[in-house]
C-alpha cells in the first residue's frame, strides 16, 4: 500500500486510517481498532487501526497519524507493508492488575517496555491506569514501576557528588518558586540543573513561564554545557526523553481526571532519578484544589516520599506548605514571568508571598545539601538582596538563548468587588479555570492579574483582578465562566 501522512495530532497514540470500503473488500481480516505493523525500509511502527469515509484516504493507501509517520520515518508516497500485529506481550500482566493482584519488578519492566514501543491501545493504558487507581499500589510496586519508567528513557549524569532539585506536587496558581529557588541555588554554588514540565492541568508550568523569557527546550548536550557554566538551568524535561512510559501515562490520566497517589509518587521519583538528582526538595501544599487537600494527606505523603525516596537513593525532603489561595500576583505564562523577575530584581511592588516562600525553600534546600546548617534562608535572602540570584538567573538565561517576553493579552477586563469586606476565601480551581479560558498557557500572554489575596480587605467596585485574553471570543468565555461561578471563587465577609 502506499504511505499518505494524514496530519493528525494523536499525541503519542500511533493511528492508521483505511478506507472503510476498501478494508470490506480487500479481506484483509482487519478491523477497526485492531493493531497493524507497516513496514518500509527496514523499519516498522505498530498503530491503532481506524477507518475513514470519503476521500480523506484513497483506496490503496494507508493513513498515518504525526506521530506514527515520524516514528515510520519513510516519505509520503512510500510503498509500505501492511499485516496484523501480535498483541503485547504484557497484556497477561495487564489482566492480573486488573483482578487485583500484586505485580513484580520485572512486570513492570514489561509493562513499561509495551507502553513505549507503543504496543498498548489507550483502551488498554487506561484500563492500567484505572486499576491502579482501584487497587493502589504497594510500596515495592511503586518502587518497581519507578525503575522501569527510569528505564524506559535516557538518564542525566552530572559530574558531581550533590546533584540539587526542587518540586512542588502542584495545585497552587501562580506559585513559580522554582526559577527563584534555583537561581539562588545555582549562585550558592549548588549544581542544579532544573528540568521542568509544561502545563498539564493548570494555567502554566513552569517551562511555560520560562519559555517566555528563553529557550528551554535543550538537548542533554546543552544541558551539560549551562550546568558546567552556571551550575543550574531551566529546561523543559520533556525535550529529554527522561521516563517517556510516565509522559505517556499521564496523558491518559489527564482527559479522565484520574490523579492516582500512587501515579504520582512514581511519576515524582522516575523524573528526578532519571535527572541525575541526589538531594530533592519537595514542596507539598495542602488546601482545595492541591494534590492534598487536608493536613492529614500532606503529611502521608511527604512521608511516603522520603520513605521511598530513601530506596532509591534520594535524599528528599518533603515540606508542608500552605496551598489555601493562589501565590503571587501573576496566573498565566507572561504573568507569571514578571513576578518572577520583579522578585529577583528586588522590585518593591514583586509579590512579597511569593518572595518568602521562595527564600524558605531556598533556604531549606541550601541546609539540606550541607551548604550550611542552619543559615538557609539567611544566606537565600542575602543572595537575593545583593543582585547575585538575578545575574546568575540572567547569565543561564543568556547561555540558554535570550527572549524578549511577549505582551500581555490586548483584551482585558477588570473584576470588581461588589462590597465591603474581608477576603476570606480564594478558590484555587476556580481561579486557575478562569485563567486557562482566557487563553493560558496556549497564549502566553493571557491570564489573571490577582489585585487582592485572602485576609485583605476591599471596597465596593474595587479590583479583585484583572482579566487578560488575546481575543474577544477567549475574554467572554473566561468572563461568562466567572460571572456563573464567580460567589464561590472569590469570599468575601
């Protein structure tokens, strides 16, 4: 049959696409979502089959997805080979999870492998996912899909007996600590090459935020080379092929909402491992809208983290930290990425929350890889305070491909109290909703300015916050969003 590249986006699903009429009458024995092999010049890729109507696939050509294309590597117009293809061999494995039961290291070697090459459907990912959520997994489970993940992808090695990170399991708008944090690091003289995800669920990540200011997709060569420099970096781990099975997981668990413990755990650990970090320092914010929503959760799974970290040679220390109402002013890639820069210029407006939280963890970091014993935050602020933070920030900047930040969003619209009082309540979920509906991060530019923070007060018509959008259609959308739910995002007594 001959190749056509289809030019969809399935993520890191492979897709084939048949005519429909054709796949009847050829006899192939095929049907719709079963797996196929094509073959051409010596390389193969697996894919899901679906069908087609009409004349998006000619009959005698076969249909491939962005992402199978790329991993097929042949031209548009290739004769290919087209037959069925042998269900994975974990699929047994698979089955057992799904009764119940406890899996080896070994099968999750297995597991692993089959969800990288490719081999599992998102029907059969997702029934993996689900039951691991169902059952749980135990802690040598979490221990064994730890290394396959590490496994599943390359490593970073530094040349360096104390490799620092830190991490925030996640659920606080506007809380971009990490650059700040890793600024000082990296100018405390800490080897801390910062790999950082993009948005998944929020309004930016922290490679979102960066992205704005540099290039933070960096090959590992690169890396090494800002990091012998500059001792730190800002990159995107994703641009690095660091524990692909759990990038792969994680796009199943997002559509469905799924945020297994257990997921986490492993998926936490897989990406620092791989990164080449000895000593993590994990934030972990309680409050609505955080991955531990009470006291009682933070605390089980900071514990969990250092229990388990230990066993793979981590030296972590988990903080509980206040995740109750966003942090800082700015919710949205560019906005994020003032406050960021305001705090390392000692700018008297930058955000004093978001200042004292990063000094804390940059304080606790510098105390936990030895740099001193009980002098963190001291020596965390006298960094900042001298300017040392932001020329260090400036040079990795530099290093990693300067830019320019874009504009903020022209569309804007400001959000007034509608009476006297005290905040006492800001709604996290809600707040990060609004902000993602104008536009973020997919427009770095878009998101909410945050005027006002709990336990301030208001007047009637003044500015909780501010609304920006790089469209007309974006703005109404995030203001008709807050408009219907706004009495419960914003409390005010």
């Amino acid at each position: 049959m001959r190749l056509k590249r289809i030019g969809i986006d399935t993520r890191r699903e492979s897709i084939a696409f048949l005519d429909d009429d054709e796949l009847t009458s050829r006899a192939l024995g095929l049907h719709p979502m079963d797996r196929i092999m094509v073959s051409a010049n010596g390389r193969s890729v697996l894919a899901v089959l679906n069908t087609v109507e009409g004349t998006v696939v000619p009959k005698g050509t076969i249909g491939l997805s962005n992402m199978a294309f790329a991993k097929l590597g042949a031209r548009d117009g290739t004769i290919v080979d087209v037959g069925p293809a042998e269900p994975p061999a974990s699929m047994e494995i698979l089955r057992a999870k799904m009764a119940g039961r406890e899996l080896s290291a070994s099968d999750f070697g297995y597991v692993t492998n089959d969800i990288v090459q490719g081999r599992f459907s998102k029907i059969e990912l997702t029934a993996f996912v689900v039951s691991t959520m169902i059952f749980g997994l135990s802690d040598n489970e979490i221990i064994g899909l730890t290394n396959a993940m590490i496994e599943s992808g390359d490593q970073l090695k530094f040349d360096s007996k104390i490799v620092a990170d830190k991490h925030c399991t996640g659920g606080v708008p506007g809380n971009r600590t990490t650059p700040i944090v890793a600024s000082i690091g990296a100018a405390a003289g800490l080897v801390i090459p910062k790999t950082s995800s993009r948005s998944v669920t929020s309004p930016a990540g922290t490679a979102d935020t960066m992205e704005v200011l540099m290039d933070v997709e960096l090959s590992p060569a690169r890396i090494y080379d800002v990091v012998r420099r500059e001792s730190g970096c800002l990159a995107w781990g994703g641009a690095l092929n660091l524990a692909p099975a759990d990038d792969m997981i994680i796009q199943v668990e997002h559509p469905l909402g799924i945020d297994a413990e257990s997921l986490m755990i492993s998926s936490i650990l897989a990406k620092k491992k791989a990164a080449g970090s000895t000593h993590v320092l994990l934030d972990i914010p309680s409050g609505l809208g955080t991955k531990a929503e009470t006291a009682e959760k933070a605390e089980r799974l900071k514990q969990r983290f250092q229990h388990l970290g230990s066993r793979l040679g981590l030296n972590i220390r988990g903080l509980l930290t206040n995740g109750s109402q966003p942090i800082g002013n700015g919710i949205g890639p560019v906005l994020e990425a003032q406050d960021v820069i305001k705090i390392l210029r000692n700018d008297p407006d930058a955000p004093r929350d978001l200042r004292e939280k990063s000094l804390y963890l940059a304080g606790e970091l510098l105390e936990l890889t030895g740099t001193t014993r009980d002098e963190g935050y001291a020596i965390a602020e006298r960094i900042l305070s001298t300017g040392q933070a932001f020329e260090k920030f400036e040079r990795i900047r530099s290093l990693q491909g300067r830019r320019e930040s874009p504009p903020l969003g022209g569309h804007i619209q400001d959000v007034m109290s509608e009476k006297y009082g005290r905040i006492t309540a800001i709604n996290n979920r809600l707040i990060a909703r609004v902000a993602q509906l104008a536009g973020a991060p997919h427009n770095p530019g878009a998101g909410v300015y945050l005027a006002k923070h709990v336990n301030e007060t208001v007047d009637s018509r003044q500015l909780l916050f501010r609304l920006y959008a790089e469209s007309d259609e974006a703005l109404a959308f995030a203001t008709r969003y807050w408009e219907e739910k706004g009495d419960v995002g914003i409390t005010i007594s």
